[in-house]
C-alpha cells in the first residue's frame, strides 16, 4: 500500500463532503481543491553578498523538502547597483504529496511557535481564490537551526487553489486546518457607530463658541453708547440750573 499524506487523506474522506453539503453542489468536481504552493523569498542583500542567495537556498530547501531555484532580476536599476540577470531571490514550487506534507507541518508544528499567535488574517485573498501568507522569522519552522542561521529573515507563502470566489477558498483552507482569526462582526458595527455618535459631537462643540462669544460682544457695544447719552443729558441739566440762578 502506498503512503497517502494525512491532509491528502482527510481531503478526500471529509472535506469534499463538508464543502459539497456546504455550497450544494451538484458534480464532485465543482469542490475547489488546493492546487499548489509557492514559498519564495527576496533577498536584496544579495546584490552585495552573493553568499546570502546561496543561505537562503539552504533554507528554504530544508523548509520545504525540495530543491530551491534562484529567481533573476528582469531589469537593470542603478539606484540599487541591480544589473538584469543578477540573482535577487529564491523561490519552489510544490505539488501533490510534498504540498500536503508541507501544509500539514506549517499547521501543526510552524504556525504553533510564532510569537502571541492569534491566528492567521482572513484579508490575505486577492479576489480569485489565492491566500497569501507572509511569516517574520523563518526560525518557526523545526527544520531550521537557529544557530546556523545567517540573519533572520522572512518569506511569503502563496496558496494557489481553483476555487470561484475567496469565500470557497476560505472554507477549504480553513477545512485543511489554517487556522483564521474569527472576525466579530457585531464589536465591529459597535465601534464603527460609536465612532459616527462621536463626530458630530465635536462639530457641535466647535459651531457653539461662535455663537455665544458674538452676543456678548454686542451686548458691549451697545451698552457703551447707553452710558455716554445718559452723560450727556446729566450735563445739559447742570447747564440749564447754572442759566437760572444767573437770570435770579
């Protein structure tokens, strides 16, 4: 008997029925299936050092358990000294047994060790049923010997799957076992109205001063010709006793 990979295994005993029941759909070849994954890995340092492509090869073979290729620069840019040609990356593809091999142990022993790991974002898709995942440190991985490493690096993990939408997508990544974050969608709503309750809170604030500091200001200014006209009246009656007793 062959040796089947458990995720392989668990793919087509449990998930297409779960997917099937879930989407309802009518031909067994309409359930979306993982078709491959790509690990790559940038390495711009390598324009100075061409040692650092030749590590990060070692690394990325030993991760995934196939033989990494080197990816090429396709144009000359002289502010980065960058000649076309010029070896600027690392990338490998798998398919089939390694792929599954590969998922299952970023699952269970990878994903695990990451520093306060939550889970993984569901905003990683890009529309056509591909997650993208990206990891800090590749010292996550058990493969690799934190006292051989270089420099610590990260890289991106590409799923490619046939699925229609990114919410079918979602669901067989999430059956294979990555696990997402659970998004609350009603802490969302409630913060997303708090914070339209707060805003017209702080215009109302704003419009307020005006108004009350300019009737102030005329209630001033029409008091300051009061005074001076009752002066004057006080004034012309002085006068007027003074004429009297002068005619007496």
């Amino acid at each position: 008997m062959s040796y089947i990979p458990r995720l392989k295994r668990e793919y087509k005993e449990t998930v297409i029925s779960n997917l099937k029941k879930e989407f309802e759909y009518n031909n067994i070849m309409q359930v979306p299936r993982l078709e491959k994954i790509v690990i790559s890995k940038g390495v711009g340092e390598a324009v100075n050092d061409k040692k650092l492509i030749d590590h990060a090869m070692e690394e990325i073979t030993n991760i995934s358990g196939q033989k990494a290729i080197a990816t090429m620069s396709k144009k000359d840019v002289a502010s980065f000294k960058l000649r076309k040609g010029m070896p600027i990356g690392v990338k490998v593809t798998l398919r089939g047994e390694r792929m599954y091999e590969f998922l299952d142990r970023l699952v269970t022993a990878a994903l695990p060790r990451v520093r306060d790991f939550t889970g993984v974002k569901v905003t990683g898709f890009d529309g056509r049923g591909n997650y993208n995942l990206g990891v800090i440190e590749q010292i996550i991985f058990p493969e690799i010997n934190i006292d051989k490493i270089n420099k610590i690096s990260g890289m991106d993990i590409t799923f490619v799957t046939n699925a229609n939408s990114d919410k079918e997508a979602l669901s067989l990544l999430r059956e294979l076992g990555l696990p997402f974050k659970k998004v609350d969608e009603r802490s969302k709503s409630s913060e997303i109205k708090e914070i339209k309750q707060e805003a017209p809170a702080e215009d109302a604030v704003v419009e307020e001063a005006p108004t009350e500091e300019a009737p102030a200001e005329d209630t001033v200014a029409e008091e300051a010709p009061a005074e001076e006209s009752s002066k004057d009246e006080s004034e012309e009656t002085n006068k007027d006793e003074e004429n009297n007793k002068k005619k007496k």
